[in-house]
C-alpha cells in the first residue's frame, strides 16, 4: 500500500510543479504598506490618491501596517473614499506573480 501512496504523491507534485500560484490581490486591507512601498505600480497608486503620505519621512515605521490600519493614525488624511478609489485602482492593476 506504501509504495501506490508514494507513487500518487509523486506523481501530484510532478503535475502541480509547474503551476504558477499568482499572489493575492492587492488590498487597502491587507496589504501591508511595506507590500505597497515594494511594488512601484502599487506605490504609483497610492501616490496619486494619497500623496501626503508616503512622502511622510517617518512612513518606513508603518511598514507593517496595511493602509486600513493607518486610517486609524490619520483619519484627517486617510478616507473611507480614499481607500475604495485606492482598492479600485489595485484590482485594475496586473496580477502579481
């Protein structure tokens, strides 16, 4: 019984080793603004909704922090609008492979 389970295994993984797994779609929610900083198109994004803040000196603390998160520091700077115009614009963007 051994021998089909390692032969089956095998055989997935030689099938499965060319696919590409694309990564998931940019988000105001999830992504991380260190994410964000790391994918010019992204970061073009963001700069043209939001310029004030990745023009911040201080933006490389909020790296861990998803944009959503960063609302909660800069509410006068960072809208509800902002963000879903923000998310649009990322779901027009290429896959990420």
């Amino acid at each position: 019984m051994r021998p089909i389970r390692t032969a089956l295994a095998a055989a997935l993984l030689t099938g499965l080793a060319g696919v590409a797994v694309a990564a998931p779609p940019l988000s105001t929610a999830t992504t991380t603004i260190g994410e964000i900083l790391d994918t010019p198109a992204a970061k073009a994004v963001v700069d043209r909704h939001l310029p004030s803040v990745f023009a911040n000196p201080q933006i490389r603390m909020a790296r861990p922090l998803t944009l959503k998160g960063l609302q909660r520091f800069a509410k006068n700077t960072v809208s509800d609008s902002d963000l879903a115009a923000i998310d649009k614009d990322f779901a027009a963007l290429p896959a990420k492979k």
